[in-house]
C-alpha cells in the first residue's frame, strides 16, 4: 500500500456533490473518471468506504492508479462495467452519478431495479434533460431532498439529491427543480436566462427556414421561450410560482 499523497482538490462541481453525500454512506460513484470524488471523500474520513464504476477502460485505469497512489486499495473498490451493473444489492447505501444525460441517468436507474431498491440516497449531477430526470424519479417513488446550482468554469450545473418518497412536479419544477425555485438563488435567474438565450438563437434560426416542419418547430419554440420570459419574470419579482 502506498503512502498518503497530498489531498484530492475537487473541482466547485465535484465539491458541491461531496456536500450531499451523508457521513458514514458507503458510496458508489457511477462514471467515476479518474475516482476523485470517493477518493477525496475517503481521505476526509467522510465514508469508510466506496465503489469506483466506470463503463470505459481509460477511466478505469486512471481510478486504479488513484486509489493505489493515495493507499486507498482496501478501502476503494475500482471496477470496471456498466452503470449499476458494478454493483451487488446491498453493497452501496448512496450512488453518485455525475456529468451524463438525464436521459441516460434514469436508464442507468431502470436498468438495475434490484440494486436501487437498497439504495437510500441518489446523487445526480445531469448536463441536460433534467426534466425527464426528475419525472422518472417522481413517477419511481423518489423525492428530491436537496438540491444545488453552482458555477463552475463558466458552466452553471444542477446538483439533485434524492431519498425515497413521494413527490409531484410541475412543468417549471420538472426543469428547474423544485427546492431551487423555491429558494429562487440568484445562479438560477442565470441558468434560466442562458437556457432562454440558447432557445431564442434556435427560433430566429428556424424563422429563416422554410418548409412545413421548420415553421411547426418555430411555433413551439416562440411559445416555449414566451413560457421561459414569463417565469423568469415572475422569479425576478420573487414571485412563488412552485406547483404554477
């Protein structure tokens, strides 16, 4: 076993994903790269111990030079396989899953029922399709506990952390989170802003275009972006628009 090398500096995304991991969870990390959020968190002394999956070789061997490096081998079980697929029921009470598609996060979720089933708490950090993240854990008999925005190299992400329960979204819930509009933190008139900024380039794009599917496009996205202004009005007036 080697020596303790010097800590693990998260990134601002990583961190805010640590932040929602309980003291004392047995963690597995899904997609972990090079491992360095179980590893940084089993130096704290945070957990006892952590599962490292990732589907591609590389990463693979980069987590397994970590925990080698950092003398965390009997402590960071590096494996090498798909999704939830790493895991046997029982052995993770927390699953991390960091920098992927909504989309593939729930498939991920679907695709091992009984290892879910033992799992306790849910960290999900998604790039897009946040919405149909959170409606596959609504509608599957999870409830968002906590949720984050934080900056990071120019990127705002979302942080989702969820426990078993019952939970019901609205459309603006289902994108933006419903703990986050709640306390409406100012990251989120930004995200929304930029997310408004992005569709508005796509409408004036396709208003160029011609041909039947082109306008149909159009349309619903002139009205989704009329959606958008209108709830990021009602955010900059502090305006409670949860269950709206």
């Amino acid at each position: 076993m080697s020596e303790l090398t010097a800590n693990i500096i998260l990134s601002p995304r990583l961190q805010a994903v640590a932040d929602l991991v309980p003291q004392g969870a047995v963690l597995a990390d899904i997609g972990t790269d090079h491992g360095y959020l179980p590893a940084s968190l089993l130096q704290q002394g945070r957990i006892p111990r952590a599962i490292a999956g990732d589907y591609n070789r590389g990463p693979y061997l980069s987590a397994c030079q970590l925990a080698a490096e950092q003398g965390l081998d009997e402590r960071m079980s590096v494996r090498l396989g798909n999704g939830l697929g790493v895991l046997q029921p029982g052995e993770a009470d927390t699953v991390s899953i960091c920098g992927m598609g909504g989309q593939l996060m729930l498939e991920i979720l679907a695709a091992a029922p009984d290892v879910l089933a033992q799992v306790r708490r849910l960290i999900l950090q998604p790039q897009r399709h946040n919405d149909r993240l959170r409606l596959w854990l609504a509608e599957h008999g999870w409830c968002i506990v906590e949720e984050r925005l934080v900056e990071d190299n120019g990127h705002i992400f979302e942080i989702i952390a969820a426990e078993r329960g019952e939970m019901q979204l609205s459309r603006a819930e289902a994108e933006f989170g419903p703990l986050l509009l709640a306390a409406n933190p100012p990251l989120l008139h930004q995200r929304l802003q930029e997310v408004l900024a992005q569709e508005e380039r796509v409408c004036a794009y396709l208003a160029q275009q011609g041909g039947e599917e082109a306008a149909r496009r159009h349309a619903e996205l002139a009205e989704r972006c009329d959606y958008l202004r209108q709830l990021a009005a009602q955010l900059a007036m502090g305006a409670d628009i949860c269950k709206k």
